[in-house]
C-alpha cells in the first residue's frame, strides 16, 4: 500500500511536495502521503523551525500544532470573545511573524545535534527542499541557485544562522568566496522568478491534464509505466515549446504594430526569411524531446 501510495504522488515532484511542519521536533511533520517517499526511500527530512521550550507562553500558544492547525487556530482565536483566547492567538501571529525566516537558533541548535557526522538528508525550509550534510560538526547546504552556475568552486555553503548569510565552501568544505557577489545575488533573485514561473506553469498543466492515476492497471510492469509516463512528458514537453512559440509571435505582432510603415516592412521580410528555419527548429523539437 505504501509503495502504491508513493507512485501515485511521484508526479507531483515537478511541482512541488506537501510538507506540513510542527514546531515540537526538527523530524516531525504532519503526516501526509508525501512522506512515504522519503521513507521508503530512507532519506531523513528535516526543518529547524521550532518553538523554545523555555518561552513558556509561545509553547502554550504553539501547543501540538503543525503550521496549518496554527494559522486556523490564530484566525478562530481572533474571532473569539474570550480575551485569553484572543491574547494566545496574538502569541502565536507574533511567533509566525517574528521566525518568518523559517528557522530558529533553538531549532539550529538541534538540527546540529540530530544530524549525525558525513549524513546526507533533505533540509526543508521556506517552501524549498535542500540537501544538508554535517561536516566536522558544521552544518552546510549544497549550492544549487542559478547565480553560482559559473562559480565552479562553490559547493557547499555553511548554515551557522537564522539570517542566511552563510559561508561558502568548495567540494572539500573549504572556504571559497565568490568572485563576483553582486552577479551571484542577481543570479539568486533570476533562479527565485524562474522557480515561481515554472511552478505556475507547471502547476497549470497538472491541474489541466493530469494522468489518471486510479485507472493505471495494479498489474503494469515497470517498463509499460515508464513508456507511459514518457510519453505524458513528451507531450506537455511539445505542448509547452509551442506555446512559447506563440507568446514569442504575438509579441513580434505586437512590436510590428508599433513600428513606422518601413519598419513594418522590414519586420515582415525578415520573418519570412526566418520562417524556413523556425519550420527546421519545429521539425527538430518534435522529432526528439529530452527530459
């Protein structure tokens, strides 16, 4: 049953997992179908957003409650008449708006005892899943923003704080600034843009055609289900070149329209000289789709 639960969710990587954290643990998570994957497949999955034990009123106001239980909790309590309840409420809105980042030094402080020496695992934090290993004591993420794609050097990058601005370190955990930080930021806001696009995009395509996951027969080998599922992202693969083909003509309409008359012209010459090779570049697209 676990095996088949997996399979049915498996799709949804592209978009995304849900993961919903509770405050009282850095491995505990609401339980969903999700968290099968990571468990047959015995990664651990980890956040570091939790309360302090020692702040007994955020402790009462947090209680058991995973992220989703607390914000319906925050918006009964503010509804309520009883002040104490309204008082708890506004505790725990405090609590959400002053760790906004996701991560506590509580939370840090336990991450580095949980994890164990040279462990590879998922870190989640701020709707993002980051592979985290433990080196030496110290706690680093793998670089994967777009920023650093020509920092060849740059690998792993040290989580010590709340605040993100980590060290970074080469493949042997050695200290290894960028050489241009001011391209690695700008690269980081790029990756942050294209990540949300995409996971609208492709988000809009789940929801539009998705595979009926209920009417796969028990009995399919492996081989059949991969075809298939190759074959479904053939085809959103194809689906998606043209419609950027066509967004990518509509703005070469729009911007013709707004030319003077030899502008205009000259446009429309040079589309027709183009038209043969956009034909082989379709031709090319659909002949081979690699994924």
């Amino acid at each position: 049953q676990n095996m088949s639960d997996a399979m049915a969710i498996l799709h949804k990587l592209q978009t995304g997992l849900d993961v919903n954290v509770k405050f009282t643990g850095v491995r505990v998570f609401e339980y969903t179908p999700e968290c099968i994957v990571f468990d047959l497949l015995d990664i651990p999955l980890y956040h570091g957003w939790l309360v302090d034990p020692q702040v007994a009123d955020i402790v009462k106001a947090v209680g058991n409650c995973s992220y989703n239980q607390l914000v319906e909790k925050i918006i009964s309590c503010k509804q309520s008449d009883n002040s104490e309840l309204v008082s708890e409420g506004f505790v725990a809105e405090q609590f959400l708006n002053n760790t906004a980042t996701q991560l506590t030094y509580h939370g840090l402080c336990e991450l580095t005892s949980a994890v164990q020496e040279g462990e590879l695992c998922v870190f989640f934090r701020n709707n993002h899943f980051s592979t985290m290993t433990k080196y030496k004591g110290q706690l680093y993420l793998l670089v994967t923003d777009q920023g650093f794609l020509t920092e060849e050097k740059v690998v792993w990058e040290s989580l010590h704080n709340v605040d993100g601005d980590g060290n970074f370190c080469d493949s042997e955990f050695h200290l290894r600034p960028p050489s241009d930080p001011e391209t690695v930021y700008r690269g980081q806001q790029d990756q942050i843009d294209q990540d949300y696009l995409m996971a609208l995009s492709l988000q809009q395509e789940q929801q539009n055609q998705e595979i009926n996951w209920e009417q796969i027969p028990e009995g399919i080998s492996d081989l059949e289900l991969a075809k298939k599922l190759q074959e479904e992202e053939d085809r959103r693969a194809s689906q998606y070149y043209q419609e950027q083909e066509q967004a990518a003509a509509q703005v070469q309409q729009v911007q013709g329209a707004a030319s003077p008359a030899s502008g205009r012209q000259s446009g429309s010459n040079e589309r027709k000289r183009k038209e043969p090779r956009d034909k082989e570049k379709e031709k090319e697209k659909n002949s081979c789709v690699l994924l």
